[in-house]
C-alpha cells in the first residue's frame, strides 16, 4: 500500500522541520556547482534556498509522493515524481541534498556508496535523518501497535530504520569521501493541545494512518494521545518540550584530478 502524504500537516511545523535542513546546507562547501539535486522534496519550501543559494546552477526537484510534488509545483518548483531508489546521479549532478528522507528507505545504506561512487569528483552529498527511533513519540506507538486491538493490522519501522552517526561515517568513508557527520538533539517548544500527537501525526504516524479505516485511526489516536501527554507533559505555560534528535553527514567525493 502506497502511503500519502499531507503537505499541509507537515508545514504545520515548518520553522521547527527546517531547521536542521539550513544546519545541513550550511556544512555544503560548494561554490559554483553546475547541478543541485534536491532529493525528496516535499512540497518544495526548502528547494527554493537552494536555488537562491546557487542561482546560476540547475536545481532538480523530486519526491515520489504525488501530494508533494503538487504542493511544490504549486509554489513554482519544477518537480518531479519519482523514487529515491530509482535515482541515478549525473555527471553533472555536483551537490545532492536529500533531507528527512532515507528513513523512509530500508535499502539506503546500500545504496549511499553506489551513488558517492557514480558522483562526479569533488562533488557534495549531504543527507539528514531523524535519530529518534528510541524516543517515546516512536516507541509508544509501536508499543500500541503490539496490544491485541491492533496487532498485525500495521507495519511501522522499527529501531534500526537509521543507524548510529558512525555507521554514516565509516560507509561514506570506505567510499573514499572526506565526511562531516553529526547529531543535534534540538529542544522543541511545541503548542496547542497535544502538540506531540500532531506532530507525529505528519510523519512517524503515516503508515497507521493509511493501514487503518477513518474510524480505526481516530480511536488509535485516542489511545495514543494520553500516553504521549504522560511522556511530554505540558508545562505551567501550557507549552510542551519535544527533543528532536538528528543525525547529519555531509560527503566529498574524492576530486580524482578536478579542481
């Protein structure tokens, strides 16, 4: 089953998602590259800094979500649809930026050397992923999942859908890349009423969202919400902190001769 994404619930938080995307793009070193590739885009809010950044490069926008290209082209973003896996760089193809996206793809430990490999010399691939799978927002819901009213209706990821920052940087390493590698665990101030359910509703809870009937969700959310309250209590203020743990790694290939 296909899952669909809404850009509009995930733009909900943008100021807090796109923080690590522009601590991400700040370790990027290039100059005057010719292409930017920007890989999951998503409804394309952050493809445009690349190109403001590099306005005399060719920005290549792609998400294989067909809400979030609609969203992006909607903005002016010339994106495509297509899956990360497919992706094959070009010769061309000098800074690749893929933000909160290699979660969602089980083979891309696989995958990361294939493409420093296929890169050209001394061209920039930069990627950030969440790091927390061990954190209540995630566990909780695989713990709910488990129960018997739920059991065997939905598949999420696990723990060891990322690895630890040194497994990013061993892999780019053994690839011959000079490699950047990271984590920053920003302290969120969320609002609103179970700011945390709304959150993850964007995100880690999409696969229990597209397994289950309207109803079904809604009384998973009802489940889940108290729980969630438990683990981020609000404060006096009514505020509530979410740590939000990322894990970033930016790779030069080798130059093998180019300036």
């Amino acid at each position: 089953m296909s899952t669909v994404w809404d850009p509009a619930l995930y733009l909900d938080f943008d100021d807090h998602r796109s923080r690590p995307f522009h601590d991400l793009l700040a370790r990027v070193g290039a100059t005057s590259p010719r292409r930017v590739v920007d890989l999951g885009c998503g409804p394309g809010n952050l493809t445009a800094v690349l190109a403001a950044r590099w306005p005399d490069a060719t920005v290549v926008a792609s998400d294989s979500s067909a809400e979030m290209v609609a969203a992006a082209r909607e903005r002016g973003i010339a994106a495509a649809q297509a899956d990360v896996v497919d992706w094959t760089p070009a010769p061309d193809d000098d800074v690749v930026i893929t933000n909160a996206v290699l979660q969602w793809v089980p083979t891309h430990l696989d995958l990361l050397p294939r493409w420093l490999s296929a890169m050209p010399p001394a061209a920039w691939f930069a990627l950030q992923v969440p790091g927390n799978f061990g954190a209540p927002s995630h566990v909780l819901v695989r713990e709910l999942l488990e129960e018997p009213a739920w059991r065997g209706k939905v598949g999420v990821r696990g723990g060891d859908a990322v690895p630890d920052p040194e497994v990013y940087a061993e892999l780019m390493a053994a690839a011959g890349a000079d490699v950047d590698v990271w984590e920053t665990t920003y302290l969120q101030c969320l609002t609103g009423t179970d700011p945390v359910l709304k959150w993850i509703s964007a995100t880690a809870l999409r696969p229990v969202r597209d397994a289950l009937p309207a109803d079904d969700y809604a009384a998973f959310r009802s489940e889940l919400a108290p729980r969630l309250r438990e683990a981020y209590p609000a404060r006096p203020d009514g505020t509530t902190w979410f740590p939000f743990r990322r894990i970033f790694a930016v790779a030069r290939t080798p130059r093998r001769g180019r300036a």
